[in-house]
C-alpha cells in the first residue's frame, strides 16, 4: 500500500460513522464499533479496506445472489448508461427495458398465475404496493369493509409504516407506534419455539387453524390479505412444516382472503426454487419482489400481480382503478436493464439448481452443530439460507439475553479466519451468493466450525 493509499484508508477509518447514520443500529453504538469498511468485490469473495479477504455468507445482504462481479449484468448496467440513463414510467411515458423487463418477468411467473407487474425501488417498496393494491381491489370490488391484514409473529416485511405495520417483530415496530390500523398477528409454525408441539405436521396444522380462526374472529368480510414470507428470513431463517403453506391457501381460498407472498428474500433462487411459494406448490395472490431480482447490482423492487387480481383492475369501469402509487424511480432503465442480464444469468447458470444441490451439502455439514458447540440450540435453513441459534441453554432452550457477548464473540472469529456473517439477535445467519461452489460451502463451514470452537474454548 502506497503512502496516498494508506492516507486514503485512515481518512475512511477516521470518517467511518461520524457522518452516516445505518440501518438498523444506533448512531452511537456504531461510533463505538466502527462498522467493517467492505472495499471490493469478486465472485463470491470481499476484501476489506485492510485487504482482509473473506467469503461472504451474507451475500451482501440476500441480495448479491450472482456475486460480485458478473459481467454480463455489468456489462448490460454500462450499456444502459450509454443508452438512456433514466426515465420515467408515470402515466404517458415508458422505455423499452420496462417493457421487456415486465414481459419477461409475467413469462417467468406465468406458472404461478402472473399477470401484471409494478415496479418499485426495493423490498419495502413491494411490499407497500401489494398492500395498498390489496385494499384497492376490495374497493373495486365494491367490499370496501375488507382492509385489514393479518401476518405472522417474526415476519419481516420492510420499514414502511405499512411494512411496519405487519411485521412481527417489536424491534422494527415499538419505535414509531402508533402504526397502521387494522394489522393483526397469528404464531408462524416454528418448531424450536412453540408452546404447542414438537410435530412439524400438527404444529402446521395448529398455526394455520390459528389464521382460520383470526379470520372468523375479525370477520372475513373485514379481511384483505394474509401476508407472510414462504420462509421467513431477518425473523431467523423459520423453515414451515410442508403442510403450513398448502392449508394457508386453503383457508385463504375459503375466506376470499388475498394472499400476498412476500419473496423479496426467498425471489430468484434462495431456497432452491425459483420462487419460495414453488417449493410447496403454492400460488399467492399478490408477490413482493427485490434482492435477487436485480442480484443487488442496482435497486429494484417488483409487486406481481396475480391474474384474479388484475382482472379486477382491468375490468372496472369507474375509472377507480387508477393506481395511485409509484416512485419517480420505478422501472429504472438502468435497474431494469441490470435485472434483465441478471434474469438471463439466472437461468443459464441454473442458479436455482445450484442452491439446491449445493445447498443440500450446506445444510447438511452445519446440522451436527446442535451436537458439537454447548451454545448452539438449533440450525435450521432450507437451500442457500441458513440460521443458527445460539442459546445461553441448550436444555431450557434459555435465549442469550440481550448485550450477551457470545454472538458478537463469533462473528468477530469467523472474520479473522476469512468469512463475514451476519448477526441478528441470537441468530447467526448465513445467505451466501447463489452461486457458491461446493468446494466454497466446505471452506465457509470450515472457517465457521473455527470459530465456533474459539468461542466454545472460552466457555
């Protein structure tokens, strides 16, 4: 490192949170514990401002499922800036990457019933527009009554105030109440922590019973939509019993009630199917889209629309079908031109496929960590997505109680041997690129293992 570049270094390690405020952390704990400065990118590989390599298992955050340097979608992103660098797709105007991109997008969901797409900046985005589009056909169609949602405990769905609303999660939420009006929450199916059963079928069935009865108890002609992620990602990597979503639609189908899937995480791959909702034969109403859509090269986000649903909009003819939603930035030339490459990438990589293979041998080398480390209550995961929950006691499944060091101890191990993880309470999560190599998984759950065993030895 020259000396103007060791200067440049220390001016970023001088500047690091003094100035930007981050998501999700206060300002003052990250003026205490500088954030990690992530300078460049290959494959599935960063190095830091130090030159520090590391795998990264965060897959920059879900997102960065063609890792870091793919140069088709690179290529397609410079093309695209030469071409038309923006406009808009307000009412009166388009350009030709919206409209391919929307087309390709409906071929891509026609299996699911897909019919219409609307494009939106990121994962909050989608998921604000499903929900007003949701309240927006019950007005259409003419049950105006039906405008409340119910979501599942340790769901995520954003920080808008109407992501906000249906997330279950107080951390997200306590903050700025009062939130939207109308949001109720059922248990979501997770077998380490219920009070009800250890029998992943009958726990499927008790919390889909739940949903049915919320429905009947709030009335379902007040009733738009159930929300829900197919796995549920930032609440812990919550894998449902292979009879939940099945019943969910059931009862939805019962109800009239729309159901939304919120794929922002689960979209383009990470489970091991294209969809989340594919891998349990599933069709959603409405789908949230983001991350892999665009595989984080430039934000995009996407709410499909399902074929009832647009139906409803096309056919009216009051002219209240007008949508009143959008962003000066939806569709994006350049972020439609990047999800473009990154559509093409996806399937001539078979990226799906790949984070179901390899995937499999993922899940399957960090299950025996339940049994090696004293600390380590549950893995669970399912494709390229995996969770580990660290507990002060494994027998009482006693959660780490806040400010404990034990998971932070851990991340801090896993850098120093090369691979960056991310930490969310008492989880650890992993979500590495799709398209990660089998021989990439072993080196990644071999720097964890050793981290895992320097914490262990301080115990």
């Amino acid at each position: 490192m020259t000396t103007k570049e060791a200067a440049a270094v220390a001016a970023l390690k001088q500047d690091n949170a003094q100035y930007l405020w981050h998501p999700m952390a206060h300002p003052q704990a990250m003026l205490k514990s500088k954030p990690d400065i992530i300078a460049r990118g290959q494959g599935c590989w960063i190095w830091d401002v130090d030159g520090h390599k590391m795998l990264d298992g965060v897959g920059g955050l879900w997102a960065a499922n063609l890792g870091h340097s793919n140069q088709p979608v690179r290529d397609a992103i410079v093309a695209q800036l030469d071409e038309l660098p923006f406009y808009n797709v307000f009412r009166g105007t388009t350009h030709p990457r919206a409209i391919e991109l929307s087309a390709r997008l409906v071929k891509t969901m026609e299996p699911d019933g897909v019919a219409a797409v609307f494009f939106s900046n990121g994962g909050s985005d989608a998921v604000e527009g499903a929900l007003k589009l949701a309240r927006q056909y019950w007005k259409l169609k003419g049950q105006a009554d039906r405008f409340k949602f119910i979501a599942l405990r340790q769901g995520y769905h954003g920080v808008h105030f109407g992501g906000m609303s249906v997330n279950g999660n107080l951390n997200f939420r306590r903050a700025y109440e009062p939130l939207l009006p109308g949001c109720f929450h059922v248990d979501t199916p997770w077998l380490y922590r219920n009070p009800y059963t250890q029998d992943p079928e009958e726990l499927g069935e008790i919390c889909a019973t739940q949903l049915e009865r919320e429905i009947q108890f709030q009335g379902p002609d007040t009733v738009a939509a159930f929300i829900a992620e197919p796995i549920q990602g930032a609440g812990g990597v919550i894998v449902p019993p292979p009879n939940y979503w099945p019943r969910v639609r059931e009862i939805c189908d019962k109800y009239g009630v729309l159901l939304i899937a919120d794929e922002v995480v689960t979209g383009f791959g990470r489970g091991g199917a294209m969809f989340g909702t594919r891998l349990w034969n599933v069709k959603a109403d409405l789908w949230c889209l983001a991350k892999g859509i665009s595989s984080g090269y430039v934000p995009l986000g996407a709410t499909a629309i399902g074929s009832k649903v647009a139906e409803v909009f096309l056919n009216d003819p009051t002219g209240q079908a007008a949508v009143g939603h959008g962003y000066t930035y939806s569709a994006h030339p350049v972020a439609a031109a990047a999800a473009l490459a990154t559509l093409d990438q996806i399937e001539a990589l078979d990226v799906p496929g790949n984070a179901a293979r390899v995937g499999a041998h993922f899940q399957a080398r960090v299950r025996p960590f339940v049994d090696k480390f004293s600390f380590v209550g549950d893995v669970r995961g399912m494709g390229l997505m995996l969770g580990i929950e660290m507990v002060a006691d494994k027998a009482t499944r006693t959660t780490l109680p806040r400010g404990n060091p034990i998971a932070a101890k851990v991340a801090q191990a896993a850098y120093q041997r090369g691979l960056m993880v991310r930490i969310s309470g008492p989880n650890l999560i992993l979500s590495p690129p799709l398209v990660i190599t089998r021989e990439e998984v072993d080196f990644m759950v071999d720097a964890l293992e050793g981290a895992f065993a320097d914490v262990e030895a301080t115990l």
